[in-house]
C-alpha cells in the first residue's frame, strides 16, 4: 500500500462516513480491521507480524484498537489481559496512532484481568510513547 492509496480510501471512507451519519446518526461507520493492520505493518512498524493464531492482532501478544471518534471507547476480550504491547489508532479527521507507555499497558492488562473490559484507551495517549501522525 503506498501513502497515495491510503489517502484516496480514506477520503472516500470520511465521504461515506457523512452520508451514513446523516441517514443514520446513531451508528458508526467502521473502518476496515484488515486495513488498520495493514497501516501499521507499513507506516508505523514495519516488524511487526500478523498472529492469526491467537487472542492478539501481532505475534508477541501486541494488540491493536482503534476509534473512529476521538477518545472512543475500546472494549478489550477478557483473555487479552496479557498485553506486552498496545497500539492505539484514532481514526477521526486524521489517523494516528500512539504506542501506549508500557506502564500504562501495565494497569491496562490489570483491568482487563478485572473484567473492565471498556477502556478509553484515548485516556492514555497522552503518555504515549510514539505517537505518529499517519495521514
């Protein structure tokens, strides 16, 4: 995927985005999972490797959420509390993305081990750190 291809998607996705919230204001417009990995493999972190086998998105236990509004919500499976690494995409005018402090990915995985599974993980960001701004 070049830079290109992904700045054409994705206005065309913020176009279809206003279109949907018009007709339909309480829903949101998803962006495609498999397109968020693909950002991160080749815009963000190169090394990394998809894990199809587990509970996260990327070999190691690094797991990727994402929001299309800003600080949205991010619900968590119960059995990813074991996280050695969270990336956060916010997908809003903008696509960035923040590599959450290993001490915040720390109380994370404790309150997913708790069963708070609703995290807002934009509560984080701001001990990011990398933060990269994508498009």
């Amino acid at each position: 995927m070049t830079k290109t291809e992904l700045k054409t998607f994705f206005n065309s996705w913020k176009k279809v985005k206003e279109i949907y919230r018009k007709y339909c204001p309480e829903n949101r417009t998803h962006f495609p999972e498999p397109l968020q990995k693909e950002i991160i493999k080749s815009f963000y972190d190169t090394s990394l490797k998809i894990d199809n086998s587990g509970s996260y998105d990327f070999v190691g236990n690094v797991e990727l959420k994402s929001s299309t509004t800003v600080n949205g919500c991010n619900p968590f499976s119960p059995n990813q509390h074991n996280c050695s690494r969270i990336l956060y995409m916010e997908i809003t005018d903008h696509i960035t993305v923040y590599d959450i402090a290993v001490s915040d990915v720390s109380i994370i995985n404790a309150r997913v081990l708790n069963n708070d599974i609703n995290i807002t993980l934009g509560d984080y960001k701001t001990n990011a750190i990398k933060t990269v701004e994508v498009i």
